[in-house]
C-alpha cells in the first residue's frame, strides 16, 4: 500500500474574513475545514464519492471497505493507491476477485455528503436494516460516570483541526478504562468513524476491550458500521435517532449518548426494554 500525494493538506484553509462583533467589521483570518471530493475506486471501477476532509486517506479507504462490508477483512485488499490533488482526491483498490464481484451484485450508486452515509442508495433492501448480532466479547464492559467522564474529558486534547476550525467531528478508540488511544477527525462524522476503524484494522488492534467514543450524534448508520465490526460499546456526545437505538438492540451493541462530564444516557443497557 502506498500513497500518491500531488498536494500536501492540513485539513483547514485558512481564510481572510470580516468578523462582525461590533460597529466596525475588523479583518481577520479565519480557518476553515477542508472538504474534498473522494473517490473510491475498487478495481478500476469508480464505486462511491464521499465528501470528506482529506487527512488519512489510507486509513478512511480500509475503514470504508470494511464497515460497508465491501471486504470482510483487511486482508482483502490487497493494494491501495492515493492520489491527491488541490480540489479532489482518488484512491484506487484492489481487493480480491470474490470481494469485488460481490460488491458488484449489490453495487451502490453512492453521493456521500457531509451528513449523509447512505445518500443515493439504490433500494431500502440495500439499507440493511437487520444486523446480525454481536460476537459475544469475552469481557462485557460496564459503563459507568467514571469511565465516560474520563473519555469525554480527554477528547478536546485529540481534537487538533476542531480548535483550529470548530467545524469537524471526533472519532475515538477508547480502552476499558476509558483511556483514548486512537482519535480521527473529519468533516463528516461518519468518514471519521470509517477513519479510526481502518487504522484500528491496518494495526491489527482488537476490538473486543474497548468502545468507540463519537464528537457526534448517533445515527443509524455509525451504529450500524459499529455492530458490522463487531464493536460492543458506542458513546456518543449528542442524542441517538430512533433507527440508531433499534439497530443497536437489535445487534446487541450498548449505546450510550449524551455523553458529558456529569453523565450519560444509556438506551440499550438493563432495563431499557419497551
């Protein structure tokens, strides 16, 4: 795997403006999110584009792969090119034949946009609204005050392009003692999700003792990539959707939202049955 780069990004641009906070406007400079045409092209052929902040491409192809279930696993794929220009980026796949004529039968036409992971979808059969449980980890983890104060508050500290731009979202890698280990940013919440589990996938860390930790509110389609890989705990900082709450009871998966220092919600846990 290997990374082709015509033009290096930070993830922000920074801007001149006029701030307004008084009569007069004074310029300024004002750093802004950057938000990029992705393609993901597996075999040569051009399956989806994804709006997204383009920083960790690699790790954002793999994860996409993966919690669209594309391939089934990182050894799948068996190469990755990136290309990145001023306006847009590529990245070319190559997965194995059976990986790729299965996304073939059920192909996409996806136009991913910042707040959208499905946008564009063929059919409601495609959405799969009927995940499949769980593996059964060998250690359940038990939510606590402690343990999501502890990831909550240490999360601003891997947040480097939201102070820069307060405009982007978080996905974390939390241990069982809510100690974060892996965070990625991105415009849309979901590439940051597709982010951290390809990076997760490409340093072969398991999933089995530990949660994933989200700047964002939890909709169906962050809890239904969590459960596709198996992911046991979500925590979110903003409030679930209804979908997000069934496909986590259904998959067996703890969501927990309205993550804050003084306390969460938790919608799948004990006594949470209607």
């Amino acid at each position: 795997m290997h990374c082709i780069e015509e033009v290096q990004h930070t993830g922000y641009e920074s801007r001149p403006i006029v701030r307004h906070k008084d009569v007069a406007g004074r310029p300024a400079i004002d750093n802004v999110a950057e938000e990029l045409p992705v393609a993901l092209v597996y075999n040569g052929i051009s399956h989806a584009v994804m709006m997204a902040t383009p920083l960790d491409l690699e790790a954002f192809a793999v994860g996409f792969s993966l919690t669209e279930g594309i391939v089934a696993h990182n050894a799948q794929i068996h190469d990755i090119d990136v290309s990145v220009h001023r306006h847009s980026a590529e990245i070319r796949l190559q997965i194995g034949e059976q990986a790729f004529a299965a996304m073939k039968a059920q192909r996409r036409a996806l136009a991913g946009r910042t707040g959208c992971g499905v946008c564009g979808i063929e059919s409601l059969e495609l959405l799969d609204l009927q995940p499949a449980r769980i593996r059964e980890p060998a250690r359940r983890l038990v939510p606590s005050r402690e343990l999501l104060e502890r990831a909550v508050s240490a999360l601003p500290s891997h947040q480097r392009l939201m102070r820069a731009t307060g405009g982007v979202h978080a996905a974390a890698w939390c241990n069982a003692n809510g100690e974060i280990l892996h965070a990625f940013e991105d415009v849309g919440r979901h590439n940051g999700l597709d982010k951290l589990i390809g990076h997760l996938a490409m340093q072969r860390v398991a999933l089995d003792d530990g949660f994933v930790l989200l700047s964002s509110r939890a909709s169906y389609e962050l809890v239904r990539k969590a459960a596709r890989m198996n992911i046991q705990m979500l925590a979110t900082i903003s409030a679930p959707t209804s979908l997000a709450i069934r496909i986590a009871e259904q998959a067996g998966l703890r969501l927990l939202s309205f993550c804050r220092a003084d306390g969460y919600i938790d919608y799948t846990g004990p006594g949470t049955a209607p």
